[in-house]
C-alpha cells in the first residue's frame, strides 16, 4: 500500500512537470 502511494506522488509530480491538464484527476489529489 505504501509503495503505490508513492508511486502514486511520483505520477503527480511527473504530470505537473510535463505541465498536464488541470483537468486530470491525479492533479485533484495533490490538494
């Protein structure tokens, strides 16, 4: 569980750094 977690953070900072749509939902989680 933790490491999906983590992974899961990873995915958002990569998304955010290759500029994604707001719109994506990952991006609502790092809120």
């Amino acid at each position: 569980m933790r490491q999906r977690i983590v992974a899961l953070n990873a995915a958002i900072r990569h998304h955010r750094l290759i500029g994604a749509p707001v719109k994506r939902p990952l991006i609502a989680y790092d809120h």
